[in-house]
C-alpha cells in the first residue's frame, strides 16, 4: 500500500477495527474482556480522532478477531493471518476414480473462455469415445455405469460450447501402450483402440487450434497429471484426491511446468494428427 500518514492510518485503524469486530460477532465489552483492557479504552479506539493504540493492544485486538495486526494499521489491505491464507491457498479436494465429477465439471465451467491446460493419467476423458470410457470405468462405476456415462457425456456437449481452447500433453508411451493394448490397456479390443484414434485424429484436424494436443517424451520430461483452470485454479491429481492451487503464483508456476512439456515435445501440435495415422498402422 502506499505510505499514509499517521493520522489517516489512525482513521484507518478505527474504521477496520468496526469492521474487523462486526465480522467476528463481538462487542466492544467482549473484546475487552478477551484482551484485558477497559471498555473505555476500547471504545476510545473507535470514536473519531482516536490515535493509534500501542503495539501489544493493537495485536491482542487482531488476534481476537481473527484478523493481522498489519491489516488493522494498514499494511496490508489482506485481513486473513498467513496460516489461514495458506490453507484457502491449498487445499485437498477428494477426487472420482471414474470420469470428472460435479467438483471438476464446476471448475470447467468456472474457467469457460479461459485455456485449459491438461496433461491426464491416462488418455484424456474429454476425448475417449463411449467404448473406450465404457471398457475403463465400467467396473468402477459398477451399477450405475451407464448414467454415469450420459451425465458424463452431457458434460463434454457443454464444455464443447464453453469456448474455452484446450491444451492436452500426453506422454507418447501412454499412446503406444494404447494402441498395442499393452500395460495399463492390457484386453482392451482392437475395434475399440482403433476407433479411439480414429476419433482423435478427427479432432485434431477439425478442432485446431482451439485443441492443441501434445505428445512429450516421458524419458525426457515427466509430469503428474495435472489442469490448470485459466489463471485462478490449477489442480494435481493424486488418485483419490486433488490437490488445489488457488494462489496466482502457483497457478503460474504449473503454467509454466505445461509450457516446458510442451516445449521439450519432440512435435509440435500440428503434427499430432500425422503421428497418430501412423500410430493407427500399429492397431491389430
């Protein structure tokens, strides 16, 4: 903030602490209860023309309250304590097994217009066909599979009109375990897996540049799967849970793990679609 002088700080200091005690539901004779001190002296503080009380007074107040000494005397135009801030700056969102959930599909919606960043556990959900999203997540979502898979595919025909572009980085070995039915893909049939690449090639040459999708040599660069939600949200997937960055720096700093991926790529977007007609030949 810039500098004030010690007047308007006082008036500052007044105004805030109203407010501070407003917002925690105390009164004055309550707070002068919790910090020791009169209620004369309290009140002092808050009538006009008060001067600024001393240091211990002006950090018992802002401890009651729930609020930082700094931002009472108007160093600070943020009045949470740092721990506070810190806990609404990360936080652990539990996390669906199969598909994206209301949780993640708000999150979508909250960045409608802005890039989604994405880099996925396996292939993205957003773009598997039915048969590919019914052969993974049918045993998960046991009984209730095939709403689940409509609700689901309601969600991709919204985010399809959000207008928000989407940048996809998959590591190339997660595509040839694919396309070979190896590893994790291990049973999955060829129509399946084929019709699947099919799919992503149509995409790729029909929704470019809105779809950029990456593929990154995981021998060379590694990423856990992660979503950076325009420049508010970006969240790391743990399995269970999500962990959720809130703060603008870590929003950036994950920003910027994309972009390395996709720099270290040993394609461009562009060619992705070239690739996987080649990857295609490999589909028996």
């Amino acid at each position: 903030m810039d500098m004030i002088d010690k007047r308007d700080r006082a008036d500052l200091f007044r105004d805030r602490l109203g407010k501070a005690l407003t917002r925690a539901g105390q009164t004055q004779s309550s707070l002068a209860r919790i910090v020791g001190a009169d209620r004369s002296t309290l009140s002092a503080l808050l009538a006009p023309g008060t001067r600024l009380p001393n240091a211990q007074l002006a950090a018992d107040c802002a401890q009651a309250l729930g609020v930082t000494t700094d931002w009472l005397l108007g160093l600070t135009d943020r009045p949470e304590p740092s721990d506070l801030l810190l806990a609404q700056a990360i936080t652990m969102v539990p996390a669906s097994r199969a598909l994206f959930d209301e949780t993640v599909f708000g999150w979508h919606r909250d960045a409608a217009g802005y890039k989604i960043r994405h880099v996925p556990a396996t292939l993205p959900d957003i773009l598997k066909t039915r048969a590919v999203v019914e052969w993974e997540y049918r045993e998960t979502l046991g009984a209730h599979a095939a709403q689940a898979i409509l609700a689901f595919e309601a969600q991709l025909d919204w985010l399809r009109d959000a207008r928000s572009d989407y940048e996809i980085a998959v590591p190339l070995h997660e595509m040839t375990s694919f396309a070979t039915a190896t590893g994790y893909w291990a049973g999955i049939p060829a129509s399946f897996r084929a019709a699947q690449i099919d799919h992503l090639i149509r995409l790729c040459d029909e929704l470019y540049p809105a779809l950029r999708l990456y593929l990154f040599d995981a021998h060379r660069v590694f990423s856990a799967p992660i979503t950076v939600f325009g420049p508010y949200l970006a969240v790391v997937y743990l399995g269970r849970q999500y962990l959720v960055f809130r703060a603008a720096e870590r929003v950036a700093e994950v920003s910027q793990h994309f972009d390395w991926l996709v720099r270290e790529a040993p394609r461009g977007a562009r060619d992705t679609a070239q690739y996987l007609r080649q990857l295609r030949r490999e589909v028996i």
